[in-house]
C-alpha cells in the first residue's frame, strides 16, 4: 500500500458538524476512524494502518450556528480505502456515520485516480441531444400514469404525446412489471406508439422504461429495452443499490442513456444537521455512477427543495469533472405550464423539463397539451 | 383488478405526521395519491383506480405535539400497489414522499396475501442455533478488524477468535476485495483458520464473509463462500440494494444464515419528524426480506439509539409474523465486555452480542479475550 500517500491521491469529504465546541476535536478524529478501521486508535498496532487508511483531518473550520456550535470540517481518505468502486465508497461516505447525530457531508473532492475508475454517463447531455437531433432548447419529458392504466392506454398516451412533440416520455417510477400491466407488453406497444406517431411527424420521439424491479430482473429488463428499441432507461438507484446503475451504464450491451428517479433519497436531505446535501446524492454521485439524466423536484413544486438547492444540483450535474460527461440536470415535481418561462430562465437550456400532472390536467387532448408544453418551450429558449 | 378488494387485502402504514391542524386532511390524502398514481385526484378518469390503487386514509388521531400539530395517520393500500415484491414496497412506503417535511413512518401492518410472497429468513434464530449446536444462551461473534490488515493477519485474528470459543466471526462490513486483503483468499483462509481452531477444541465456530460488493460480483462472492464451506454470510442491504437480500435468502443454492450490517439506514431515523422508524427499517423489513440476524447499534455504545428503540427492534425482528422466521437481534456498535451482563438481562437469550473494538482492546491475547467474552455470556445467560 506504500505507493498511495495521502493529498494527490485522497478523497477529501467536507462535514458540516453541529456540536458543542469542547468535543469537535474528537469528533473529527472519530470520524476519521469509524469510517475506516471502525476501532479506536489505542487498538491499532500497525503503523502503515495510520498512514494509508484512518482518515486525517485536514481542518476544523468554525461556521457559525445559533451557539456557534456549527463546524466545518475536512478529511482525507485514502482513495483506496473506497476501493475505487461505488459500494465501499459509500460506506465510507456516510455508512456508519448514519448513526451519528450532527453530521452532515456538504462536499466531496474526488481524486484523479478515483474518478479515473468511473466511465460516467456514456451518452451525457450531448450524446442525448444529439439522439434526439434537438441542440437548441431545453428537451422536453412527461411521465406516463396513473398506475393502474392499461398497458393499451398507456400506449395510446404515448402516442398521442409523441404526435404533440415531447422528446422523452418515460414509464411513472412506480410502474413496474404489474400482473395488469407487463413490462415487455408495454415496452413493446410504447416503443410501436412512439414510431407510429414519428412516421406521422419526422419527429424523433424516446420512450424510457422504468427498469428498476427485483435483483435478478433489473438487467434481463434492460436487455428487453435494448432489444426492443427502447430510447432509453428508467432507473430508482436507491431502490436498486446505486452500483446497479454504474454496472449498466459501463456495460455496452445496454447502449442507451438512462434517467434516473430520487426515490427514497430525500430521507439524506430531511434534517438540516444530518444526511448528504442533495447535489451530492442526486448530483455528483448518480453522475459519477452513469446516469445520463437526473430527475429532481424543482423549487415551486409540490416538493421543498429551494432555488439555491436545485441551482447546486444543477451545477454538480455539470461542473468540469475529468473526463465525466455531464448529465442532464432534469428539474420536476408538479411544475406548471404557466411556469415554463421562468423556469428556462432560471437554468437556461441544458435541461430537461420533465411535467407529468399538469400536462395530464390541461384539457383531455393529450395532443394539444404537449403541443401546448412544447411551444412553451420554444418561446422560452434562451 | 377487482377482485382486490381493500381491507383484508390492504398493507397499512401508520405515519406521525408534523403540520398545522387545517392541513392534516389535505397532506393525508396527498400521500394516499403520491405514493400510487403521483397525479392530482381531479386528473384521474377511471373509477377503478380510485378503488384498487390509490391509498385510502382510514384514520387521523391526534398525537399532541408542541402545539398540538402532530397527527398519527393511517392509510391502507391495496397490496397489489407493491406488485409483491421488495423494490416497488419500497417506493410504496417512502419513495417521493421522502422528499416532503414532517412525515414518518411509525408503523406497518401488512397483508397476509403480502406476507405470503415472501420466504423471509432461511434458519432465523432456530435454525442459526442448530447450526452452531448452541441452543442455551446469547451467541457470541465478533468481527475481523481493522481494515488494512492482511489475510494472512485476518486469518490468524480467526484462528485466536475461534479457539477462545467465539461462535460468529464476521468481516467488517468495510472489508472488501481490497488488492491488500482479497475476498477469495480471505474466504479460503478464514474458513480454514477457524476449522483449524475447531479440530481443537471441538467446537464449532461460523466465519461470515462480508459479500457486498458491486452489483456484478454479489452473486459469486455468495457462491464462492458457498463453494468454500463459510459458516454464513454478510451484507449491506442498503449498499446492495435490499433486493438483493430478498434474492441470496431465496435461493437454494445460497444455503447459509445471512447478517445484515444497518451500513448508511441511520439517516432513515436522523430527523425525529421524517423517515421511517429503525424497527421498521432493520426490524420488520430486513427480516421480511430474509436476513437472519440484524446488526444494529446498541443502546450506550458509541452511537444513540435508546432502550426503547433497541426493545422495540428486538421485538421485531422476534414477534409473530405468519410463516416468517425470527431473526437474530444483533446489538453492537462499542459494547463493552464489562456491560455484558445487564444487556442480556435486558434482552434474554435470543440475541447475537457482537463485539468488536473492546475485544481487540482487552489484551493482545485475542484467545484470552474471547474466552473472557464467552465466559461472561455464560454467567449471563437466562
């Protein structure tokens, strides 16, 4: 392990702390080893364990908080303590630490090696744009619901989206291989509906199947998509284990881009003084995981994420990150039509505006609503 | 759809909900419409869906609150929603409602139509106690530690374990196929050092391998412990994906006792108004998928769970659930020896005590200290 000296070759993960001043030194340190060697440091015999695995604090920096009780607090990983892979990276991350009250990962700064370990997105925001031929404004999705509609009538949905020019229409995350609603039946009648409407258009239309299912179905899914001429994948990373994603990401056989769904990881975000910060989960690490688009819910929604937290997320879909392509930062969530401007504004055009309810609730032609949603669109382009 | 009628055919969750009282009736039935067909109730045009997929809120009682605003809610939903399987029942219980404030999970009664598409544990508590040939007192288990140290260390910790009479010896959860320390030859040479120990002293002691891993080698590490005569195995089911427990505990060929590390799920109970309750999360639901002992912290350890959190898991992972096995409550996390004698009064017989960092630090005679261990559980035992 000798060749791996910290600095050059460390994760360096940046906590926000909330304790009592006397305690934050140890706190540091015990972070610093219960992600790690999980023992106390009396327990360690061997040198090399210090230097090339306990993490090390870099530095405790006061920020504030009601008593002053608030730090921030750097430490260095080795990164072959994440064993350059997405699992053991999050248990490193936040695994144990789960358990503690008061801390809060604000910033990871990843290492060259480290993220030269990850392929990313193998579509990104500009192989996307160009499987659709749109370069110029933001894309446009909407969702296909309620569960508990027909395979027939969700592709007759399909359809009549597509006619009305949406780019991207992807299954509701929740719809699964229901006994009322087979996922090869409907991938094969959605992917027809999607080409019927496009002979009728020029236009291209892509269908993205919602994958996520048991352990055992997840790639067998993907491969139906594929071989059904899906335009892409729909997957939850947390209900799936997040390492699903890189493993169809990296695997060519599964050559479309895939959109993911925050199921579940809002719990990182429910308290102020614990958990993730959004733009991290959602943002940095589905990236570095493969995911081509990521769905969140937009501020103004019937969500609470702030304008400040979604700006974040956006810019951690796009940063400059080595040779990860970017993803499209894909707000959502109860937006509204009347919204649409604002909102383009508000992120210019490398987005994809994903409405589901109020594209649904406008009038009963489904047709005339995307139309509607896609001029919208138009107008608003920057 | 219709033969689903509700009520008998319905899992109940029971959430605290935190809101302003005009709000409760609003917020009540929006999560009954968000966690199924995620539209507004005015967008949905068929009566069918009303009546077999969206929740339907049975009751809201008060539950006081600093200003009397918090609400206990029922909502039962029909079992088909989860389409009987792990992923979709997890989107079901917390997917995007994870991302609204003032919403937790304290409770969940499931169908036995629900219950009966699980197999749950294979061995649970009865049959982990068959395996060992203890049937009259807690089992005693530690873990290999700390990360960085070598097989051939690893294997030699195993070989001291064993002959001091440890009856579980499993890898930290951070141990993975490190280049330093990989899995195949850990595997190989821990199940040798503590048959080695065995032929001894004529006991039997179980090394559990930690097979999280990526999405791809999950499935052959289980086979390679299989293959290597392993004692049982360890997983992360929130690193994997749950599913993936559901899918090890279900099949034939994984024919050993599986322990679950609670990795990354503290942040389901980091907010005392949020996420979903730890008896829930690596009691009930870890069980149902089929673990057969659940490791979690131990109440006056190193991190904060209380007596009653550590009770109401226990029971759990032990209560009446139709044909699902008990699982082996697992309390650990910075138990000292010294205390070992109140926690099994507190517990009873029926538990797994895991200690690791206090047995490395009694003495560096690592026998010694786990003959210290076992004879303290001796005296304890009920």
């Amino acid at each position: 392990m000798d060749e791996h000296s910290r600095s050059d070759k460390s994760i360096t993960i940046t906590y926000a702390i909330t304790c009592p001043r006397e305690d934050i030194g140890t706190i540091s340190e015990n972070i610093a080893l219960e992600q790690t060697v999980e023992v106390p440091a009396a327990v360690i015999r061997d040198a090399r364990i210090f230097k090339d695995i306990v993490g090390k604090v870099l530095g405790i920096d006061e920020a504030g908080g009601p008593a002053g009780e608030r730090f921030n607090v750097r430490i260095a990983y080795s990164a072959i303590v994440s064993n350059f892979e997405i699992p053991q990276f999050l248990n490193l991350l936040y695994g144990n630490i789960s358990f503690k009250p008061g801390i809060k990962v604000i910033d990871i700064e990843f290492s060259d090696e480290f993220i030269q370990s990850f392929t990313g997105p193998r579509f990104g925001i500009e192989g996307t744009r160009k499987l659709l031929g749109v370069y110029d404004r933001p894309l446009v999705a909407t969702a296909l619901k309620p569960m508990g509609t027909s395979v027939e009538d969700l592709a007759e949905m399909c359809y009549r989206f597509a006619l009305g020019g949406i780019d991207i229409i992807k299954d509701d995350h929740g719809l699964v291989d229901f006994p009322f609603c087979r996922f090869e039946e409907r991938v094969a009648k959605c992917v027809q509906a999607v080409e019927s409407a496009q002979q009728k258009t020029g236009k291209r239309t892509m269908y993205f199947p919602n994958i996520t299912d048991r352990f055992d179905r997840i790639e067998r899914n993907a491969e139906f998509a594929v071989k059904s001429k899906a335009g892409g994948l729909l997957i939850s990373p947390f209900i799936t284990g997040l390492d699903c994603v890189r493993y169809i990401a990296g695997n060519a056989l599964f050559d479309l881009p895939i959109m993911s769904h925050p199921s579940l990881t809002g719990i990182f975000y429910s308290s102020p003084e614990c958990g993730i910060a959004p733009e991290i989960v959602i943002g940095k690490i589905f990236r570095l995981a493969g995911i081509d688009s990521s769905v969140y819910p937009n501020y103004g929604g019937r969500f609470s994420f702030s304008k400040d937290t979604c700006l974040s997320i956006a810019h951690s879909l796009t940063e400059g990150m080595a040779h990860i392509r970017s993803s499209f930062p894909t707000p959502a969530g109860g937006m509204e039509l009347e919204n649409i401007t604002e909102i383009v504004k508000f992120y210019g055009n490398d987005i994809i505006l994903l409405v589901g309810g109020s594209l649904y609730g406008r009038s009963d032609d489904l047709t005339a609503n995307a139309r509607y949603f896609c001029e919208k669109v138009k107008e608003a382009k920057q």
